[in-house]
C-alpha cells in the first residue's frame, strides 16, 4: 500500500475510533489532530478524554445530535436576513412564552449574551427617560464597552478606569462573605436597603434609576445564591423610583437549578422581572440570545421612532437549533436531572467540607455549585493558591473545573446537563485525594475545624 493510501487507511481508522453516532468533529488532514466532544466529555488532539464540569455553553451536551441535526436540516432549506419572515421565530417565541410568566411576552432575538444585556439597557433607559444603572459588586455581564461600565468584575482589573457617574455598585448579597452574612436576622432586607440607599443618595443629587441590572445567581461573582425575598424588595425600590428590574439569565437559565426553570425564580412566584435577558445555554454553543420584557417596556422603546432591527437574530437556523435544545431538556428530563445530580454533588461536598479544612462553604442549586476554599474558616483567608492548585490537578487528571469569585479561590460546577452522578462521584473522589494532599503539605488538620480556624 502506498503512503498516501496508507495515510487515508489510518485516518479512516481513527474516525471510527473517535467518532460516536451521536458526534460531528473537526476533521484535518492530519489524523492526530482531529478533536471531538460529546455528551459531557471534551477529547483534545490526542484522543484523550476530559470531563467537562464547567461548560454551560453544552447546556443539553456537547455535540447533542438533535441539536445538530436541526441545525443542518434548516441550513440545507433556508437561513437569510431576519427581515424575511419565518414560522420557526414565532413558533420559538411560543415555546420560550410557555416557560415564563405571561407578563413576560415581547421578544427580541439577538447573537450573544453581551448583545441581549446592551440592547435591555437600551429598553431600561428609554423606558424611564434616564441613564442610571444600579449593579452589584463583581458582576459581570459583557464584553461590550456599556456592560465593561457595569462589570466591577472587569473593572477592578483595570487600571485607571474610573466608574461611570451613571453607574452605582450595591454589595453583591453573598451571605458567607458579605457584609451582612447568614447570621444577619434579615439579610435580604439588610442588602435590599443599600439598593434603597443609593437610591435616596442618587435622587438627593438629582440624578434617576432606569434600572437594577443583576445575574439571577452570580455567576463569577463567585457563585452567589441571594437571600430569598432580596429580588422582591429590591424591584419595589427601584420601581418606586421609575426604574425596572433586569434579571441576566444567560448564565443560569433553562433548567440549570433544577427546581425551576429559570433562576429568578427561586426568588418566589411573587417576582417577575420586568426585562430577562438570555444566552449561552440557548443555544448550545450556537451563538444565540434573547431579551424578553413586557408590552408596556417595549411600547415605549418603539416611540423612541429608533427602529429595532438585528440582521441575524432570530433567523430561521438560530431558532430551529433553540427549538431543539427546548425539545432535548423536555425529552431527557434534563431539568430533572439537574435537580437530582445536583443535590447528589452538593451533598458528597458537604461531606467533604466535614473532612477538609481548606472548605469553608458549599452553596449552590441544581447544577450551579461552588465550592469557596479558605485558610482559616474564622476569618475567611481566600485560599486562591490552593484553589489553583485543585483546578490544575485536576486538569492533569482529566477533569475540568475552573475557579472564579473576587478572590479567585470559589470552584465552580456549572457542567453540561446530562452530567451524572458517576460524574459527580469521579469528581469528588480526585478533589478529596488533591486536597488531602495540599492539606498534609500545608499543615491544616481536620482539627482546625473544630478550632474554627488555622490556630
């Protein structure tokens, strides 16, 4: 046989070796190269295989084979400008309606998660007339020069960046390291009414609020739950002073905390935002977003006479693929799931956090967890080093995890969902042998739990 056929017979082989029926990959001339992904599992170029805990851009699985074949399927009939009408927008638009509160009913599609958050700005501040923005501290919402202006995550890297005269920072409400903490009596009024207090202070200088922008759970703000009840009092305040509330989604929706579909609402069905912006899961790694909001915010953003149009968003293959991914959580369960897998996971941490110093907290919902690593568990010292370490041995292991938070010391699960409780066991067995390890070279004992500290 010649080389050149040799060549073609080997990277046939390789194919059968390293393709599933249910995976589309990238295909080189050279056969080493070649890389996939499916399911929960990443392959580099290698073959070798990794377990993906991170990506909640796979929000149904990498390579999903409903997903991709809907997506072919309507690329090989039809995509064009969004300024040709297609059934599939309407029909998607249905079915998004259907997992939302009725107020929720105008929608605008667009291409990312930064784009939807931009355009809600737009809506809040044609809405109220205004151009003040209430954040939290180390949110993060965009890439974009208007979100990077309400990012504290962002903007504390930057050097000379001053704030926005337009932008207030309110406390993140982390209740483990915030300023009022799971002792507080009431810490969902206690943060509530620093978003109040800036309000009062705003106003006193003759300024306005067009709106309180805030991820649902924090995301990299290091995996924050808020007090149940803080949403609520916190849209009163604002809508008091002629401002709406904008819940980002786009990292925590679509089933991902299991009990609910969306993450605002675990904050009770008394809530309903008046803008949800949408991203990354939407779509499952198809660059797609939305913003959702009432008539009233969208009536008014059409008298502004400034037409809306997005030539991609919304367009016949985007809407097909956000169709399939709906079709694939409802047909596996996936929300389910996440309920299930995630309680299991969180509750193997736990039993970790008995056994290992260096865990101060486990907090989370379905499968959106994080681990907060400390050195002392009295005065809360970041354990970023040894969190760095965990991610990186892992690594070595096969096992991808990330860490994030303003300390960068919170290790974060936000893995694809058909991630499994075999999944969940794998993880936790190598995180309890590395921090085993660290703790052993560093001196910390399970003593210093009941110490409270390092001594």
């Amino acid at each position: 046989m010649c080389a050149e056929k040799l060549a073609k017979a080997q990277t046939i082989d390789l194919r059968r070796k390293f393709i599933g029926p249910s995976c589309k990959i990238f295909f080189s001339d050279d056969p080493i190269k070649m890389v996939r992904a499916r399911g929960q599992y990443m392959f580099d170029e290698k073959g070798q295989r990794y377990l993906d805990c991170i990506n909640n851009v796979a929000h149904v699985g990498h390579c999903h084979p409903d997903v991709v074949s809907a997506g072919a399927q309507q690329m090989e009939m039809l995509n064009t400008n969004s300024r040709f009408l297609h059934d599939n927008l309407v029909l998607y638009a249905q079915r998004l309606q259907a997992t939302l509160p009725p107020q929720l009913s105008v929608f605008y599609f667009v291409n990312s998660g930064s784009e939807a958050n931009d355009l809600a700005l737009r809506l809040a501040r044609q809405y109220s007339g205004c151009q003040g923005i209430i954040t939290l501290d180390n949110a993060y919402h965009g890439h974009v020069t208007s979100l990077i202006e309400i990012s504290p995550y962002k903007l504390h890297h930057l050097a000379h960046a001053p704030l926005n005269p337009f932008v207030h920072v309110a406390p993140s409400p982390d209740v483990y390291r915030g300023k009022y903490k799971n002792d507080h009596p009431n810490p969902a009024k206690a943060y509530a009414d620093e978003v109040r207090d800036i309000i009062r202070r705003v106003q006193s200088e003759g300024g306005k609020i067009a709106a309180f922008i805030a991820e649902s759970l924090q995301s990299c703000g290091g995996q924050v739950i808020p007090p149940a009840g803080y949403f609520q009092q916190v849209a009163e305040h604002v809508r008091k002073a002629g401002g709406l509330f904008i819940a980002d989604e786009v990292q925590v929706g679509f089933g991902r905390v299991g009990s609910h579909f969306w993450a605002f609402q675990l904050q009770g069905d008394d809530f309903v935002p008046d803008i949800v912006t949408m991203g990354k899961p939407i779509g499952n790694g198809h660059p797609m977003s939305c913003v959702v909001t009432t008539r009233e915010v969208a009536e008014a953003f059409m008298s502004s006479g400034n037409e809306y149009f997005n030539t991609f968003g919304g367009n016949p293959v985007s809407c097909a693929i956000g169709l399939a991914v709906l079709d694939v959580i409802a047909k596996e369960d996936l929300q389910g799931k996440a309920l299930r897998v995630g309680g299991y996971l969180t509750s193997l941490l736990e039993k970790q956090k008995e056994k290992h110093p260096l865990i101060g907290d486990i907090r989370g919902r379905g499968l959106f967890v994080g681990v907060e690593l400390v050195r002392d568990r009295s005065k809360l010292t970041p354990a970023t080093a040894e969190a760095q370490e965990v991610i990186y041995r892992l690594k070595e292991q096969r096992v991808l995890l990330s860490a994030d938070g303003p300390h960068r010391n919170v290790l974060k699960f936000k893995p694809p969902l058909c991630f499994s409780t075999d999944d969940a066991d794998f993880v936790v067995d190598k995180m309890d042998a590395i921090l085993t390890e660290i703790e052993t070279a560093t001196g910390l004992t399970t003593a210093n739990i009941l110490n409270g500290g390092s001594g």
